[in-house]
C-alpha cells in the first residue's frame, strides 16, 4: 500500500514523500548542467603549519603529503541552480594527503572541516558525498580600501577572522592550469572521510569510509585572479560558547602558524555537482 | 599515525576533532540528565484526513492504524543542556502507524517530516537517530488575545500557517496518563524511517531501516496543559519557492482535512535524550 | 489636491500614506490598553561607579543624584498589541539624576541609551517620546543551571555580556511598592534628552530638549521576582568593529566597577504607552 | 559639570556619548570622500499609473509633473565606508513632482518610502537629511537564467515582488548624461517631506518641512547599464500582517498598473554623502 524506494533514483530523510531534489538530481530526476551557473567568489588563505599536528586529524588509511599547509578557503556561491537561483556561503579547512586503502590510492587535499551558513546543502553534502560539512554564520565580507575581512561565527560567537590585503591581479595567461586527474597511477581530486552513526546502542556505524571527489569533472572557468597576502585566526572557544563545534575550533586555533602562504582572490562561473564522488576501498 | 574512532564512544562528520558533543554524549563524554531540562511549550492541532492520502506516505513495513488523524505538533524549547542552555523551535507532522518487519512489530505515530530552526540538532537528530529533519525559520508565536498564531518559513516563503484558539485550562488530574510502553506485545513508541543514501553511482544506502523510540524513557513532567480549537493550512510552493522542499509541502497542502480535531497547548519540564532508540527489523 | 496632516493625529515618516499605526495609536486612530498585554521579563545588573564618570555623561540641565550607581535592564517582549501580538527585546543603560531647568524640575533614571532588536519601536521610540534607542542583536537568554547570561551584538560584534546568578525568589508581600509621582515638589519618572538635527548645513536642531516620562501611567503588575547576583561587561570596541555605536561601547567599558549592587529578574503583565511623555522646559 | 552640545557638530541620539560616526561625519568629525566608494548594484521597474492616486500621496506646497510613472529601486551596497566596509540594501518608490513652496521651487522625484534593511542607516536617514526610511528584510537577487528576483517582506511578510527579465547590455556611449542640476530657474534632485512629530500632547511638530537632495553633488560612476522588462506587485496587508506599515503597502498594492515602462539594472562605483540636502521654504 505504501511507497517504495525506485531504483536508481535519489532520496533523503523524509522519504515519504518521493525523491529529493537537490544538487545532483533536479525536480524532474534530471541533472544540473554546471556551466552557466553558480557564480562563485572564492577566498583563500594558506600557512605553513606542524606536520605533526595535521598527523594527528588524519582518519584511518590518511597521512599529510608534502607540506603540512593548511588552506582555509571561503566560497561564496550566487546563482545556484539547485536552489533556484539562490546562494549561500562556506568556509572549509583543507591539507594535503594521501589516502592508501586495500584497493585504492588517491591523493589531494583532505577536507577536514566545512562550515556552511544554509542547512540545505549541509545535509546533501553529508550524507550524498561525505562532506564534513556543518553549520556557521558567514557573513558577507567586509571590504576597506585594499582589505578584506571574512568571519564566520556559531549562534553569535565567532571563531574565526580572516584578514587578506594587498592583492595584486594575475595575468589570464598565469592562472593555474586544469588540475591533473592522476599522478604516477594515483587518482586525484579532494578527499572526505564519510561517517555515519548507526543508530541503536552498540551498533556498528551505518558508514565508515574514505571518499574521493575526483579532479576532471568542474566545468568552473576562472574569470578573475588576485594574489596577495592573508592571516587567518580561529578563536578558543568553551563548551559553553560553542557546545557543538568548539572541540573542532580548539584544534584549529592549537595550529602552529610557522610561515603565512599567502592569499587569493578568484572569482569563476561554473563547477560541477560531484556526482562523480566515490567511495575508496 | 592519525587517529581512530573509538569503540563505544560517538562520532560524527567532522570525525577528525574527537568524539562529538551533542545530546546524547557531554563534554566528557557522559550523557546529560534530562530532569530540570529542558524547557518545553508545545503547541498541537489535529485533524482527520483521508486513510489512503496517508497509505501512500508509509514506508515498507508501515500502515496506518486507526482514524487516519494528522497531528501538527509545534515545540519551541528552551534552556536545553547539550546546547549550553541555549534554545531552538522544532514542528512536525505525524499519524499512527503500524510497522511490522521480519522480527519487530511495533506501534504509534510515524513523524513523516521534522522541521527544526537550528542545523545542530538537525545533522545529529537525522545522523544518530533516524528522524526526518530538515530547516525551516520557525518563528516565535504571535498571541493576540486568545488567538496564538504559528508559522514554518524556509529562505522567506512561508509554507504552513497554524492557528489556535479558545483555549481552555485542563486540571492537573485530567493530564494525560503517561505512554503505554507495549500493547497486546507490540512495542508503542514514535516511529521513524532512517534513510542515508550511499555515495558512489549506483551504490547501495548506508542505512534504509525502520526506527522506534520507544516509550518510557522521558522525564517529562507536564506543568500546564490547556485544550482548545486550531486549523493549520500549508501553502503549495512551485519548485522555485522551495527547491528541496516543495514536494513535501504539496503533499501535506493536498491532503484532505475531513474534520478538525482540537489542538492544545502544554508546558513542561524535562525530556529524554533518545538513546534508547533502536532499529527494527 | 494633495493630503494634509491632520491635526490631532499622529504621523511619522513617510506621511504620505496617512497616519501612523503604532504604539500610542492604533489602526482606528484609537489608543491601546495595556492591561493585558505586554507580558515582559526583565533583567537587571547594577553596580557603583564613579560619580565623576557618570557627571560627564549629562545633557545640558542633568547632574547625577545620590549614588552613582548604574542599572543595565534587559527587557523581553511578547504579546505586545501594537506589534499585533509579536515581540522585542531592549536593553538600556541608566543612572539616576536631576533636571533643573527654566521652568521644570524633575528626578529619576537618565535613560542613556537603549538598544531595541527591531527597527520599529526604535523609531516611534526616538521621535515621538525622546527615547536614546539605537539598534542590536539582543538573543533570547542563555540558561544553564542557576545562571542566565544575557549578550548583545552589533552586526556580529558582542559588545556587553551579563551574567545573573543565584537568583532568591521574593515573596509578593515584599514586592517594591508602586513608583512615588513627585517628591518635594518635584516630578519623578525616567528621563530622557530628545534631539533631533536639523538639515541642512548650518542649520539648528529640530528638537533639543529633555523629556520626562512621568511615573504613575504604568498598569505593569509583577507576577514574580527574584533577586540575586550579576556581572556585567562592555567590551571595547574600533571604529572598525562598530563604526557607528564604538564610542557609546567605549564610554560604557570604560566606567568604573567600584562594587557590584546586585541583580533581578521580574515577570510582569501590562505597561504603558508613554502618551504622557512630556516636554521639559 | 555636563557635556555641551558642540556647535558645527553632528550628534544623534544618544548625544551623551559625543558626536556621532555615520555618513556625514566619520570618526575624526571629517566627512568621507565617495569615490571609490561604496559599490552599488541597482534594479530599478517603472510603471504608467493614474495621476490622482499619486497626486492624493502628495504633501503640502508638492504635485505630480508630467506622466505618473512609479520606479521602483533596490540599491544593493557593498564596501560602504562609514559602516567601515559593510553594506546593506534598500528598495525605494519615488515618482515626479515639483515643489512649490513660499520661497523654493524644486522638481524631481518624490521618494515616497524607502525600506532598508539596516537600522544604522535609517535613523541617519530620517533624522539628518528627512528620507522617509523604514525598516524591512531586503534578501539577495536570486536569479534563474535571464530572470532576476527580488523582494521585500517584514517579520516575514513579503509584500513586494519584483521580477526583472531580458536585459540587454546598454554600451557606455549611450549611459545617460549626468543629472542637470536647474532647469527654467527651478532646482532639480531628489524631494522628500521631512517630519518629527513634537513630544508631549497637543504639541507641534518638531519638524515638517520639505527637503532637497540636490542634483550635482552625486562622484557615483556608471560602470555597466543594462535595460529590459520587468514588473512589481505589492502584495496587500493586513494590520495583523504588517501593524506598523500595513497602510503604506495597501496604498502601493492599489495603485493602477497601465503600463510597464521597462526596468534596468547598472552597476556603479562611488556616490555622495548627502550633506548638501538642504530644507526647502
């Protein structure tokens, strides 16, 4: 009598009352095409930090690659086809790493934390694609003369001030090229650690693996690039200021800041719905 | 090198920082006590609709059981310990269901669609325990004499308007019993549809369970309660009024309101953590 | 041809569309009662500073009397009539004071500044009756325990947290009695300097004068109260955090905290329209 | 032993604290320079409607010139340099007239209200230069392919909806001219009716008069312009709805829709501080 689940079709909690619509599946069960939209400004800013303090936030199969820089990037997102020509805010916290599995290897950057200041992509991103996603304010920036400040907070207490200054623009003829796909057999692209509780006392989780967003698939073309120079502070905070996230800011703020790695500024049109993503064995 | 995921101790996205903190594990990862919080007004309108509107929205393994009675139930919390004391407005749609599975039969409302103001207890109350949540704005009630007026927003479209009047003060010695905990040898409790969709093409879901929390374990006591008149309306949305939503919204504006059946107004103090919730098969 | 202001009947910006709907003037023109509603609870922190202090904050006829002891009130609004039954919440600084002027004489708090979480009590507000009121993020309190910590924003800077705690209930027999009308001749009630710049360069102010809002109109009945103890703190503010309220936060953190003069919380039901809100000469 | 209100210098209430830091008067008491800021986005919508619907919205000494058409503005500001790099929206209506009064003779457009979603600059607005500014939620443009979105709502009510469609890129040769600043010997900008009523009963206005924003003064550049169609509808409230400004949206929902007269968006650098606004006799 009831409803049952289609095969090969999208759906989230509620369920009830037929298939999701969302990034990767549209209200007539078809995909978004990625190449007018969204408009995206993106910030950036990177240090150079302990090799052994990244060690440390790496989940099982993962280890920091080269470098230990921490890049926090903040997207701010317009004209987002899914949500109907909508946008929203995020600021993510990423590291260079390799992942080594039984079947798998891969490569890239681990996105270890990414806040969102609008519920609805929170939840597609968790529980479709194993984003760490969360929530935050993230105000639009702030701009003075040759700064830009960014922020984000949680219900008023804000963990985090991001100060870029002195951008200068790169040439189109400098702007970085397509990323590779693969290197020495590895595949590359962003990787996530998907984890799911189960629910009911003692169960074993419902996931529990690495996931690869592998490179190749955006269509974002950049229309605009500056490079300058960047700080970046998050701000300890107590239980009491921030009783779901403040175990996340505290280990962000412990981060030795040894060298600043610069800034960027970029705006592009375009991207991709990361309906690619994967699971690594 | 990195960390692991502790047996018996709970997780969620971000795994990278330690443990999480929500409602069902503190700081030091013990449970909060949920005798003096937190502080609940619940504001409910029912009303009678049609049997097979409702078949069409049960899962596999439920049914309707009994008058098909749709209950909107609003709860604006406040003083909530694992958020630290802070506060957050939730309303939900449910109707009683059977469920029964390969081993499990169970018996009470289905909560088809949660709607919460807040993203944490959103990601832990879908992740942990398998309840259908999703964000709207839900705004403080607007009281004009003895007319209280609800509503559900989500980005500025206003999706579902409640109103409620004549309210009438039940004495202590008419307060409801507390819940059965089994009748007849099915297990009574609030019933849910845990659904995680699994990341890759083509994969399987992490999780596509039926969910009971079961009855008994709430340290709720009512401190007023008043019973009166209410009507709710939900508004149809186009796809660009509530791209993620809009085909829930329209389910519950087309079904049929056959009979209103009263609505009431409680206090109380004190709640239940739902770590008892369990998955049925 | 066009329209006229109607004497005898209030308006404000824009007049084009007919007269105001407000607090002191309804939808038929007609005043509100305020027996029934608001409801408030009110917090408030006080503490002894430094007389000195204080003298350089009064207008032109002010002089602080007796001891200089500054209360901050928080005030959360529900069922408020002129809002059609929505709420606010406001938090004002005062301290007590006389006014001598060339007629007039009169004592009571000096309203130095409110902050209302709505714009439009802050502008009925400052230009009917010469309230101070300026604008902030005022959130519900936090409470955990025994203790309630109230906070205020500008666009995401905290300026002020308060702290209450070890709250005693008062029994209604020692309630404090209603507010005396006039001691020694001389009227009592809060007072406040309205001044309103004239445009143009060069030109006068439109309004520049003291205004008493005299005690004895309020229909406020205390339904509870309990008094104990509380902390209050300005933090200090740049330009750049709050470009147009930095210099009102600095004068108020930089005011001395000589010894603490206890805290309250009260519930009430009723108020007042401050229609007898009068010019002082 | 008090402060004194310093003369050749602006204060606002709460004058206690010292001058004020807004538009006018940054925190140095020196006025900003307006070009290089702020950025503005603007859409405007014009509409032919009846002559005597907007002559019966005409104050004293003011009537309607030329063809009634209504235009509708949003200005969508960033990097605004009194609010230290922050920004905010408005959404204007205005329509022509001239102003005839014992001395002056002006003509421009009347702003009839202008709803911002910032309470800074709406004090700053009404009390120094006499706009009739109101507060309302003014989201972001959400835009769908050649369609562009916006709208207005209080408390979450929408009453305005604006739909822009089919621009097309004006070349810069064909911007439109610089405003003139006098025409026939009759000053040209922008009109508005400035009044603060009195303080105490039966008192008289502290201000009412109309004010001039003279052409001229504006350093604000052009840097793309495009011209299409577009509509407006405003929809009606109830003083349950909309309390404080329920009689301001009925009168903009009634009026007649003729004729669309064409919308435009543009984008400009630069602007003006408004200090030249002067009073009109």
């Amino acid at each position: 009598m009831g409803y049952h689940i289609e095969p090969g079709v999208m759906y989230m909690m509620p369920t009830h009352f037929g298939p999701l619509s969302g990034p990767r599946q549209g209200p007539d069960l078809k995909p978004f095409n990625h190449v007018a939209s969204p408009k995206s400004t993106t910030y950036t800013v990177s240090f150079l930090t302990d090799a052994d303090q990244l060690e440390a936030l790496c989940p099982p199969g993962f280890a920091v690659a080269g470098e230990p820089v921490v890049t926090i990037a903040s997207v701010h997102l317009t004209e987002v086809e899914w949500l109907a020509g909508r946008g929203y805010n995020v600021l993510g916290v990423m590291f260079p790493v390799t992942y080594s599995g039984e079947r798998d290897r891969a490569a890239g950057p681990l996105l270890a934390v990414l806040w969102e200041n609008l519920a609805d992509p929170i939840l597609t991103g968790r529980e479709q694609i194993g984003f760490a996603k969360i929530y935050a304010e993230i105000p639009a920036p702030i701009i003075r003369g040759n700064e830009t400040h960014l922020s984000a907070s949680w219900l008023g207490f804000r963990f985090v001030d991001i100060a870029i200054r002195n951008l200068i623009a790169v040439p189109p003829a400098n702007y970085p090229p397509p990323p590779e796909v693969a290197r020495d057999g590895i595949a590359l692209g962003m990787l996530h650690y998907k984890y799911i509780p189960g629910t009911g006392q003692d169960s074993t989780p419902d996931a529990d693996y690495a996931v690869l967003q592998p490179n190749g698939y955006s269509q974002a073309r950049t229309t605009a690039l500056w490079r300058g120079e960047g700080s970046v502070q998050f701000h300890a905070a107590s239980w009491e200021d921030m009783p779901t996230q403040y175990h996340i800011v505290n280990a962000l703020a412990s981060l030795q800041i040894k060298q600043a790695r610069g800034a960027s500024l970029s705006t592009s049109i375009g991207g991709e719905d990361f309906s690619r993503q994967r699971r690594l064995r």
